[in-house]
C-alpha cells in the first residue's frame, strides 16, 4: 500500500509538472487582441499601402512583445467609441489611447507613456500674430465625429467655437478647404500626412502658432493583463533610453507622407 501511495505521489506530481508546463506554452502561445479606431493613424498605427498589414510605432513596439515574450497579435478594426466599449467588455484586450479622452479610464491599466500627441488647428487663412484660442474670434470648427475634445469643450460651450461634427480627418480638412468649416482641429502627424496627398497639393492651409491639446499616449490594457503591462513598461522603457522609438516614430513620419 505504501509504495502505492508513493507512485500515487510520484504520478500527481508529474501530472503537476505537466499542467503547469502546458500552461507556460499556452500562455506564450496566447493572442493579444489590438483594437485600432478605423482607419488608423500615421505615425501611431497604420495600413500599409497595400492595406494589407499594419505599421507604425506601436505595431513595432508590439512586435517586440511578440519577439520577447511569444505572444501573437491580432489587429481589430473599429470606430473609437466602439473600441473603447469593447476593451470594457474584455472584447478586446487593448488600444492606444489618453486617460483624457476614454469615459471610464479607471477601469483600465495602462503602460507609462509611448508617445506625446499634440492638436492643432488648421485654416485656409493665416492666424493672426499672437492668436490663441482665447482670443480667437467666433468660428466654425471641424471635429471628428465620435471624439472628444477636453480642452476644446468649454469654448463649444461658451459658443466661440461652434462644433461641426465630420466622418474622417481627411473629410474634416476638406470641409475647411471648400469653407465648409473656418477650422479644423487636427493631430499635428494626421494632418502633415493629409496635406502631403495629392489631394492637397494645390492647396495651402495654415498652422496655429499654438497647440489646442497635448496629451501622453499609452497602451490601455484590460485590467486581468498586469503582466503585459509589466512587459510593455520594460519594452518602451528600452526604446526610449537607446533611441530607438525616437528612430522608429521619425521612419514612420516620413513613410507617411
């Protein structure tokens, strides 16, 4: 009985043994599902002409996940709000984004900072010297539908701005171009991109002196992934001290325009 006993011991224990190293390949071998608010941004996350893949600064940091730690990545196109309510519902596992712009950020995690996203606004006539937006006069503003502007929401209110609602970034720069709109309020990169097109080659839109927003952008995470995140940290911490998001975030720029 007693050696019964033993070999009982001995069989539980490499069936231990085997469950536990069963589980460490699964965990390598898990998918992380990204969410990307449709279509995309240039430098962040992006089609590559053939729409076939995407690129940018944090596929490339994404990309190290996959090389250090085994884990697959799957991209999931969507409109922003959607892909915010599904990373809540655990539909997907994360997204880039700012705690300024998600309705419920504290029930997420985030990684530390990737990058730094700075707005703008855009006009086809110049600003004026000295121009910010409190002393701007009253003026129809392109918005993208779907976004929130936190800086921008008192001057909406306050009836200086008055918000015009557009389906793209590229709709929204259009708008401004056939004086739809006076303005459009735009992320420096999306917008050196679009007027960079063909479609914009004749034309000359102008540049505030001042930004109307500057938020950090981090990977935001489903709550359950801590250790992901713990991996992320280490992997934009690296980038950043050997130069090389600085070097990848300048490639992407100039492949987007």
């Amino acid at each position: 009985m007693k050696g019964k006993s033993i070999l009982h011991t001995f069989f539980k224990l490499i069936c231990f043994i085997a469950m536990f190293t069963l589980s460490k390949v699964c965990l390598a071998q898990d998918t992380i599902v990204f969410g990307v608010n449709s279509p995309g941004s240039p430098p962040y996350l992006y089609l590559t002409k053939t729409g076939t893949e995407y690129q940018g600064v944090i596929p490339d940091v994404l990309n190290k996940l996959k090389q250090l730690h085994g884990y697959k990545i799957q991209y999931i196109d969507s409109f922003r709000k959607r892909t915010e309510s599904f990373l809540y519902k655990g539909e997907v596992d994360g997204f880039l984004s700012s705690s300024h712009w998600l309705e419920f950020p504290n029930q997420l995690i985030h990684t530390i900072p990737v990058l730094e996203h700075k707005s703008y606004l855009y006009g086809n006539q110049a600003f004026a010297e000295g121009s910010t937006l409190d002393n701007s006069p009253r003026m129809t503003l392109c918005t993208r539908r779907g976004y929130i502007y936190p800086a921008l929401n008192p001057y909406f209110d306050n009836g200086k701005f008055i918000r015009v609602d557009s389906d793209s970034q590229l709709s929204m720069l259009n708008m401004v171009k056939i004086d739809r709109c006076n303005i459009a309020v735009m992320h420096e990169f999306n917008a050196m991109a679009i007027l960079a097109s063909d479609a914009f080659k004749t034309t000359h839109l102008y540049k505030s002196d001042f930004t109307t927003d500057i938020v950090e952008l981090s990977i935001f995470l489903r709550p359950e992934l801590t250790e992901i995140k713990q991996h992320l940290d280490v992997i934009i911490t690296n980038m950043k001290s050997t130069g090389e998001l600085a070097n990848t975030l300048q490639k992407h720029i100039e492949k987007s325009l």
